[in-house]
C-alpha cells in the first residue's frame, strides 16, 4: 500500500501494510518515537496524537484512515504555538515522574487549549479521563494545563 | 554493602569539566538522579548544567544491589554524599599543599575553589580532572552544608520527556533490529502440544521467524506490526493440554493461619523456629483485613533487547537489579559472568518487580537462537497483565485487649500473605533461574520454586505489622502461605500497605468505639516529637479545608515507613453518591522526610504514592477464573483516571539537620486507610476488604440492613 500522510506539516508518504495501526506506521516506518505504545485497546492514551486539532489514539485505526488528516505528533507539537506553551509549562510544573504518558497527555493538553483556551479543572480531567497514567503524576499535569492556559497572550 | 574500602572512582568522575556521577540506583521514574546530583552539587557546590548522570551498566555501575524499599535515597545519597565530600576534602588538601598554604584557608563556592597563593580563581572541576580519583571514601564527613531552605532541582529530562524525545527501552532502534513477541499459554498450568507447521512455514516464507523451546515461543521479523500479526497467528495455531486450569478459590480462603508457615515477629524481624506467644483469652475488639492480589500494571509494557555476539551476550533492560539479573541469566545460559552485560535504560514506572527481567530474559532466548542480530521483545498489554508477578495478597488479623481505662493493653497482629520475593536474585538450588518466567515453559522446565520468607528487618509481609504506636504489649505474627496459585513478587510497599491499612482501619475502629476523636486518640499513643507535629500540622490542614468542602465524610491515617523511615500522616474528604461510587474531594499530606534534598521530588513521590494507594484502595483487584486470568486489560483491571484526582495539598517539614529518609512509598499505606476510614464516616460502613468498589460498598450497606434485621 501506498499512502500519503500529512505529519508535523509535511507530506510524507508510507508503504506499510495496508491494516497498519496509524502507530506502528510512525514508530516503525517513520522512526516517531513520541507516540508510545501502551495498550493498543485505545483504553490508555500513551498513543495519542492530534487528528485535525483533536486528541486521537492511533494504537488501533489503520494509517488509511488518517489520510487528508493534518497529523501532529508529539515531536511536532513544539511547532505550533500552543503546543509549544503546553510543552514548556509541563517542564514548569515537573509534570511527569517516568514519563510514559507525558507525550500523550501533551497532546490532550494542547487539544483541550486549542478548543478551549481558559478551560475550567473540571473540563481538563473530563479531556485527560481517557488517558492513564500510572506514576500519579495528574496533579501536576492538571498543574501543567492551567500555567499554559495562563499564559496565552492571545 | 560495606563502604569501608572503596573509592571516590566508583561514584563520581570528572570528564570534560564536567562532573559525572554514577548512581547505582536506577531511575525508575522517582527522579532518584534529580535528588543524587543535587547531593553532589550540595557538597561540591558546581552548577547545575556541569553535572551529568552517568548511565547504570554492570562492571562499571556500583552494584549497590535492587532499586526498592524506598532506600535509593537513604543508601545511594549517603554513597555519593560521601564519594563528593571526600573528593572536596581531598581537593581542597591538594591545593593547600601545592600552595603551602592550610586547608582551612580554602573555600569552595558556585564551584570554584578561593585561597591564598592563588590569583585567579581556580575551576574546581578543572582542577580535580587532574586527580586520581582512587580516593579512599572518608568515613566521617561533615554534616550537610547549611541552607536556607530545600532545593528545588528542575526534573532532569523533564523537557524531552514532553517533547517526546526521552528514549525508553521500548523507542530503541538498532542497525538489523528484529522485533519480537512472546506467544503465551492460555494460563501458567498450561503446556504446547503442538504448533501447526505449515503456519511457521508460512511465517518463515513472509521472513518471520518462530523459536521454540518447549512451551516458550516467540516470533521475530524485521517490521514491527507484521510481528505483531504473527505472535497472533501462531497462538491460533497452538494446541494447548490445559490439564485442570487454575483453581478457582475466593483469595479469603486462600489465605489462613492453618496454611501457613508461622513466625513470631521481634523487633522487626520474624524468628525461624520460635515459639509463638499464645493468643490473650479476651480480645475486646477484634478485626480481619483483607488485601486481595494486585498488579504493578505498568503504563509501557515491559521489553527487553539482546544480542548474541559469539559467547557473549549484551543485553538492555529496565530492570530494578540488573547484576541479580546478569547472574541469573549467565546459570541459565551456562555463560562465564563476563560474558553477560546488562545496561539499564528506562521502561515505564515498574513501582516493584514487574515483567522487566522476564521480557530481557524472553530477549535473550531469542537472541540466543539468532545470534548476531539485536533483538527487541515487546510484552503486550495483556502479556503484562497476565504475567507480571502479582504483588501477593494479605489477610491482616488484629485484636485489641483494653484495660480498665480504655487504653489498649494488648495488640496481637497476624499477617498472613503470599512472599514478595520473586525477583531472580541468585541462590542456593538454582533459585535465581527458577524465578525467571520464560524457564517454566521451557524444553527442560524448571518449575516454581518455594516460596521463602523474608527475614530481613522490616522486609516483606511484616513491613510495618508494628504499630508505630507505644503500646505496652504487642504479640506479633508473619504467616507465610507457600502455595499461591499465582507467581508473586515486590510491588510498592510491600506488606506495609496491607499492615498499615489494617491498623490504621483498626485505630479508627477503636477511636469510635470508645467515642475519641480520630487524630487525639492516636496522639494519646504517640510521644515522637517529630510524629506529633506531623498530626498536629494535619489536624490544622483539615480543619482549614472542612470549612470549604461540603463532603459527606473525612478520614486520617499516620504511619512511620519501616517504623524509621519517613513519618506520613494522610487527611481524606469523600463523598459517597447514591450508588456509592466515592468521590474523593480533597487529599492533606503532611510529611516529615528529614532533610529534604529535592523538595518538588518529594512532593511528587507524596503525591504519586497517594494516588497509586487510593487506586489499590478504590478498584484494584485481579481476577481470575479456570481458564486463566480475567484482568487482562484496563476495562478489566480499571485503575485511578483523572475524574477522581482530588486536590492535593502536601506539606513536607524540613529537618536541615536530620538525616534523608527515603520517602517512594511512604504515603500509599496511610492513604488506603485514610480513605477507608473517610467511607466509614460518610456511611457508617466499615469495609474490610479492599477494595471499595461502588459495588462493593452496596453489598456491605446491604449484609449491614440483614444484620439489623
Ligand atoms: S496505546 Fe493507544 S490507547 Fe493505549
Ligand atoms: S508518569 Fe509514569 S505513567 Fe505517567
């Protein structure tokens, strides 16, 4: 199968197979290790990246179906102003302690401000309650979110 | 480990102008090389960005033994305190010397060395890249140097960790990497009768290849989801003999006195062969908690890589103790100990002994049968939670004699559990090899091996089943059950977390009894200084926050980890819906840690170890039937998620002039309780079995209308 991906803002094409879980297709074919593998049940979130704007788990949807999608990776996020925002105040606020779901969680960070840039606590654990993390680094992730909704000039 | 002969050269040395430490603790996500390069820059004063933290590999890592039991900080800190100060001392003698000047005269700060006889400032690492560093380690040291108040390090990693870019085992990619997974039994009773050939064959034709030995297997392939597809395929092609399945028996059973291996516990340590005190005639009060099988259920699965080179064999592993490992896999392999070498790279948080050292094993069985090529072997989803090593279950049995003025006379506490020593340490009869799962299922398997007690000091089911509390008789018992029906290992805490759940359920049980407030009755036992204030700042804490909330019930816990480690006292708010799922509202963590030397990694291990005990405390049990385990995933095995993350407050004292107590698993023992006490007091139902689940407290409202009548 070939295939045409939009990823971090360039065309890039792919010959995977053709039932390839979008994350395999950018771990293995592409070497975008952001993404991680954590369940592959869509059930935790470590395989998160943005779909048009919103959150998305690629641990199960074949590549296909992300064609025409503006993908971005959590490499990608630091190239978008709010990705890089939520990038700097995870750092900040030492949001993660192993750091397995952190890239994910940037992701649904960087969703939730696009959409909604003064989001509530509540709306912040509503966007994160499909991602895990097992080290008990929320406080400081919902920490996280807030200082980047802070400092949005915009 | 004995620290009297070795060697400033060990911990620390200078490249570059940089200074490396080597810990031999590894980081497994509680910032553990964050806190031991803050200890060197304490005691050498050098900025923060000339400090590198060396990778852990064996031969040229200290083996300073398993990365656990919260000591990384106590043991590590105090190596590497040690090897900075002798190496300041020594510098420092050194310029006096080449100056003829006295060390007295010398001063060290921002990393720069100022005394007499010298016009320019003088590079501290500049100058002791010079050195030997084969310094003999000082056996007395200064104190800690004086300071306003905790440091707080940034996270090291942090940032690539949010852009994606910190590396994990997982992210490896090596020239002629082969990607591997494990195709596993329908459950650990079950034996290979046959794999249908002409599916391997086909494989092989694809360039997937399939290794047997006996019932292990394993695919491997050069691209990762074709691999994937194939351990599939090939596990639709076995013909397992399921001979009985597993037993189907409630974990309350499993677990009595009647089953097992007693030892009276003194002084923190249980004594083979000794009598046990019979039980007092009367008990006033009497309970039995129970703590059912759980899992460390990593985030990452578990992997391991491994590449056969001749005889030699290197291996990378997010094992907690890769010279256990090494030596254990060199018995298997019948290779000379230099022939092995393990380098540590992360996995996900383990938070004990989870599938690590099986997945390097799984590697290097498959590395053994493709010499040459690097082999990386993933665990799935289910394969982690399948099998791990269970942290084993506890029944805690406690009962109380009060006297003619209420006071408890008289404690009896019996722990009665499962071992959590399941790592593959070396021993006698081949014990390391045994604990290596993958050995079960091979050509000449090598079957479980007995379950041995743990006789060390505050070491596993008797991890504090001594109440932190000054009562004057207290009759104490491990009960070791030999024969689980699952494999069980270190997870977090250890027995601390069912004892201290236990105990402090227990406290709360008598304070209401005898109509005491919580927080003074457990005051009323307690004359530490330090274990006083923590109550004290609690009680305050609680009392400012029950002013906001409008939650249904609260509940505290105190615990001292180890009865001399960190000093944790835990407050809780919850709220109880109609169909009682609990809430929790607000969580209060005070904490007493000794000098504080990372203060932001402290507060986050606080944090994560509450997390991870209201998670244990509210949904966490496996289950299991005949054809095999049923928490296979995280709808089956659910977990904390962030719609029940309270706000937490931590509040850590700061004691510059004490001693470091490690602090990784302090807090989660005390949060169970706090949170089960919190439940008692919204709904006048005390649960005894963990964990709570919405269900779970429907049952007991129910049995509870039964006995009203
Ligand atoms: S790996 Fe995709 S949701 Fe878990
Ligand atoms: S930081 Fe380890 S899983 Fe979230």
């Amino acid at each position: 199968m070939e295939l045409t991906l939009r990823i971090n803002g360039r065309d890039r094409s792919v010959r995977s197979e053709e039932d390839t879980p979008l994350l395999y297709v950018l771990r293995d074919e592409l070497k975008l290790k952001g993404a991680k593998f954590g369940c592959g049940l869509e059930q935790c979130g470590a395989c998160a990246v943005l779909a048009d704007g919103e959150a998305t788990f690629t641990c199960v949807s074949p590549a296909a179906a992300f064609a025409g999608s503006e993908i971005v990776t959590p490499e990608g996020l630091a190239e978008t102003e709010c990705g890089a925002r939520v990038q700097a105040a995870f750092a900040e606020a030492s949001a993660a302690q192993c750091g397995y779901c952190t890239p994910g969680l940037a992701i649904a960070a960087t969703a939730l401000l696009m959409r909604n840039p003064s989001p509530s606590r509540e709306e912040a654990k509503a966007e994160m309650q499909m991602h895990l993390c097992r080290c008990g680094s929320h406080p400081r992730v919902l920490r996280a979110v807030e200082l980047a909704a802070s400092r949005n000039r915009k | 480990m004995s620290m009297g002969r070795r060697h400033v050269s060990e911990w620390m040395g200078i490249e570059n102008g940089m200074l490396v430490v080597r810990p031999g603790k590894v980081d497994i996500g509680q910032r553990i090389s964050t806190a031991l390069a803050e200890i060197a820059r304490e005691e050498l004063t050098v900025l923060r960005d000339r400090i590198r933290v060396a990778k852990v590999k064996t031969g040229s890592s200290p083996d300073e033994g398993t990365t656990s039991g919260s000591n990384s900080l106590e043991q590590g800190g105090l190596a590497i305190r040690r090897a900075a100060a002798t190496l300041r001392r020594h510098a420092i003698g050194l310029a006096a010397e080449q100056t003829g000047s006295r060390p007295n005269d010398w001063t060290l700060t921002g990393g720069i060395l100022h005394g007499p006889g010298r016009n320019r400032p003088v590079d501290f690492l500049e100058f002791a890249e010079d050195m030997d560093l084969r310094i003999p380690l000082d056996q007395d040291i200064p104190p800690p140097p004086a300071r306003a108040r905790p440091a707080s390090p940034p996270m090291l990693g942090i940032e690539s960790m949010a852009a994606g870019s910190y590396r994990f085992l997982q992210d490896f990619e090596l020239p002629g990497m082969l990607h591997a997974r494990a195709v596993r039994p329908p459950h650990a009773r079950a034996r290979l009768l046959d794999i249908r050939q002409a599916v391997i064959d086909e494989l092989a034709d694809g360039g997937i290849i399939t290794v047997r030995d006996g019932s292990f297997i394993a695919v491997a392939g050069p691209r990762e989801w074709p691999v994937v597809k194939a351990a599939r395929r090939v596990l639709t092609s076995c013909t397992w003999d399921l001979e009985k399945g597993l037993p189907e028996i409630d974990v309350d059973e499993l677990l009595a006195q009647s089953k097992a291996e007693r030892m009276p516990v003194l002084d923190g340590r249980p004594i083979p062969d000794a009598p046990i005190a019979p039980m007092q005639p009367r008990a006033d009060c009497a309970a039995r908690y129970l703590r059912p099988f759980t899992m460390h259920a990593s985030l990452g699965p578990s992997a391991g890589l491994a590449i056969r080179d001749g005889k030699r064999i290197s291996i990378i592993s997010h094992s907690q103790g890769i010279y256990a490992l090494r030596a254990s896999i060199a018995e298997c392999l019948g290779l000379e100990l230099e022939n092995v070498e393990i380098t540590f790279a992360p996995g996900s948080g383990c938070y004990g002994h989870n599938g690590a050292d099986d997945a390097a094993f799984d590697a290097t069985l498959v590395a053994n049968a493709i010499p040459g090529k690097p082999i990386l072997l993933k665990w799935t989803r289910e394969n982690e939670h399948c099998w791990e090593p269970f942290g084993p279950p506890q029944a805690v049995e406690l009962a109380a004699r009060l006297g003619e003025d209420g006071r408890i006379e008289g404690l009896s506490a019996e722990a009665i559990g499962g071992t959590y020593r399941g790592r593959p340490s070396p021993g006698p009869g081949g014990a390391g090899p045994a604990r290596l799962l993958a050995n079960r299922f091979r050509g000449s398997p090598i079957p479980a091996p007995p379950a041995v007690p743990n006789l060390n000091k505050q070491g596993g089911i008797h991890r504090n089943l001594d109440p932190c509390y000054e009562i004057s008789e207290t009759r104490l018992v491990n009960n070791l059950v030999p024969d689980l029906p699952h494999r069980t290992s270190a997870l977090r805490c250890l027995g601390a977390a069912a004892n201290i759940f236990a105990i402090e359920s227990f406290m709360d049980e008598l304070a209401f009894k005898l109509g005491k407030d919580p927080l003074s009755f457990r005051r009323s036992y307690l004359e530490d200084p330090r274990a006083l204030a923590v109550l004290d700042r609690l009680g305050e804490a609680m009392e400012k926050a029950a002013r906001k909330l409008n939650s249904d019930g609260r509940g505290i816990a105190y615990a001292q980890y180890k009865n001399e480690m960190a000093r944790v006292a835990v407050g809780v708010f919850v709220s109880v819906a109609d169909d009682a799922a609990v809430t929790l509202d607000r969580a209060i963590i005070v904490v007493d840690a000794g000098r504080i030397v990372d203060l932001p990694g402290l507060e986050a291990q606080m944090e994560g170890g509450f997390l991870q005990g209201a998670s244990w405390a509210l949904h966490e049990e496996v289950v299991w039937n005949r054809e095999g385990i049923v928490s296979s995933d995280w709808d089956s095995y659910p977990v904390l998620r962030f719609d029940n993350v309270p706000e937490i407050e931590t509040i850590a004292i700061d004691r510059p002039d004490r001693s470091s107590n490690g602090a990784g698993e302090a807090s989660g023992g005390p949060a169970i309780a706090a949170i089960v006490n919190a439940v008692f007091d919204a709904t006048g139902l005390r649960i005894r079995r963990l964990p709570l689940t919405a269900e779970a407290i429907r049952n007991s409202a129910l049995d509870q209308e039964a006995a009203d009548g």
